[in-house]
C-alpha cells in the first residue's frame, strides 16, 4: 500500500462488538516521561507492561499501529548541555535514549504475542532495523507494530517533530500524542483548578494562543501535511482504543477552525 492509499481507507475491520475503528493507520507519540510511571527517571516495568495491553486492544481491531518513542526520562540534549555536555553530543544522547526506550517497550509488546520491530534513524544494525518507510509500512501491512527509534538522526529536533515527520511519510491518518493529562488546556490543569479543556482546536489556533501541545515545528509540519492530532491521556485504561474508535477523547486538532 502507498501512503496515498493508505490516506483513501481510513476505516478498519468491524470488531466482534460491532464497531469499526475510524483510522487505518496511525502514528503514536510515546514520550519517554510516559514510561517512568510513579519514578522520576528510567522505565517503570508496571507502566511498560498496561502500555503494551492498551496497544494490544487497537492492534487486535486491525489497525496498524506506529509509534515514536521520546527519550526525556533518560536524557534530553537541552537538559544536559546545562550540565557542561556540548549541545550535538547532548542531542545524539537523547536520541540513543529513545532506543533504549523502544527496546524496552518492544519487549513489553512483544510478551503479549504481537509481532513488533524497532527501526532506527541512526544506523545500529545489531539492535534496529534501519528506518526504511517502505520497509515500515510493509510490517505495518503485516499486522506489526512498529517502533521507530532514534528521532530523525539529526540533533536541535525533538521526536514531537520525528512524530510529525514519519506519520505523513508512512501515510498515517493521524498523530496521536499521548500526554500526561487528557487534552489541550486553557491553563496547565494541574496548577489551575479553573482551567478547561478544549475538545478541538485548529492548528492556527494553537499557534496564536501559544499553547503547549508540542514544539512549532512538529505542529507546522502537521499543519502543511494537514496530517490531524489528538492529543489524549493514554494512562486511563482504554483511552487508546477509544480514540481509534472515534470516541470524543482529548483534544483533537486539525485545519477546522473552531465556530
Ligand atoms: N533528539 C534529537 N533529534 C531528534 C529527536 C530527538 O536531537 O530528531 C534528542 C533531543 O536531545 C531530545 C532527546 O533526543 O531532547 C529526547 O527526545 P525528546 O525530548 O523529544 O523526548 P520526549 O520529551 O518525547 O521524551
């Protein structure tokens, strides 16, 4: 399948409960801070293994899953280049963090039977394949997960941006960003009790108002690949086939300007 004809079939198979997934294909945006659960740092084994079952539910409904995975809760270059690592090298870190994450996770996936591959945009042949779009939508066909690794290989970017990227070169329908609460606020929820969420947004919209949904340049590729965002808590139990199944979870952000 090209990624235009992945773009024509946005509907999957009929579950045995009667519903149809609304997305055929999809990227999923993990960052590494998803996976430390209630520690500060690392890779908590509980968080990896509801993950993997959430990830299990949307692949059994026959959609093909991608995900791009952070690596913030090991290393992130801007974080450590205050600490006296230079920039570049910095950088590289975080993107070999984002491989130990994916690692770990295909483990988690792979100990619930579903077939999964880790892809890399730096060259590491004994741990990843390298990333080949082609080559990821033909696992993806397959009925694999796959998880690219890496970032895009090149440093000042951040795996929002490789999110923003892979989903409109493999032909996803959609990106979808796993946050630590359930959407786009007004104001950062946790610190204002006043704050509300939005239930969409238009790419414009989160531009001008400033809100921190992800790094402009992943928001800008999106918006000129009219490629739509749902932003949505993958921490409650279920959330992840919900939104494949089209329910009103999280924020969702695309080129409709809000009435
Ligand atoms: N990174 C990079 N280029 C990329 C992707 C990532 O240099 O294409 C580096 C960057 O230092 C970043 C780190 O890898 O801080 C980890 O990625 P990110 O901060 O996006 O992880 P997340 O916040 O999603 O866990």
């Amino acid at each position: 399948m090209t990624p235009d004809a992945a773009a024509v079939d946005v509907t999957g198979p009929v579950g045995s409960d009667g519903r149809r997934p609304v997305f055929s294909r999809i990227v999923l945006k993990l960052s590494g801070e998803a996976l430390v659960g209630s520690e500060a740092y690392g890779i908590d084994m509980e968080t990896l293994r509801r993950i993997a079952q959430q990830i299990q539910r949307v692949v059994a409904r026959g959609v093909q899953l991608a995900i791009v995975v952070g690596g913030g809760n090991i290393v992130r270059g801007t974080d450590i280049s205050r600490h006296g690592i230079e920039r570049v090298t910095g950088d590289y870190m975080g993107m070999l963090a984002t491989v130990i994450n994916a690692l770990s996770l295909r483990d988690a996936i792979e100990r619930l039977g579903i077939q999964c591959r880790v892809q890399s945009a730096i060259a590491m042949q004994q741990v990843a394949e390298p990333f080949i779009p082609l080559r990821t939508i033909r696992h993806l066909e397959k009925g694999r997960v796959v998880i690219l690794a890496g970032g895009h290989g090149s440093p000042f970017f951040t795996t929002d941006t490789t999110a923003a990227l892979r989903a409109a070169e493999i032909g996803a329908d959609v990106l979808l960003k796993a946050t630590q609460v359930d959407g786009i606020y007004t104001a950062d929820p946790i610190r204002d009790p006043t704050a509300t969420r939005f239930a969409h947004l238009s790419y414009l919209e989160v531009l001008t108002k400033g809100l921190a949904v992800m790094d402009n340049t992943a928001l800008t590729l999106c918006m000129d690949n009219n490629m739509p965002i749902i932003v949505f808590d993958l921490h409650a139990e279920g959330n992840l086939e919900r939104v494949v199944l089209g329910e009103a979870v999280g924020t969702r952000v695309d080129a409709e300007v809000t009435q």
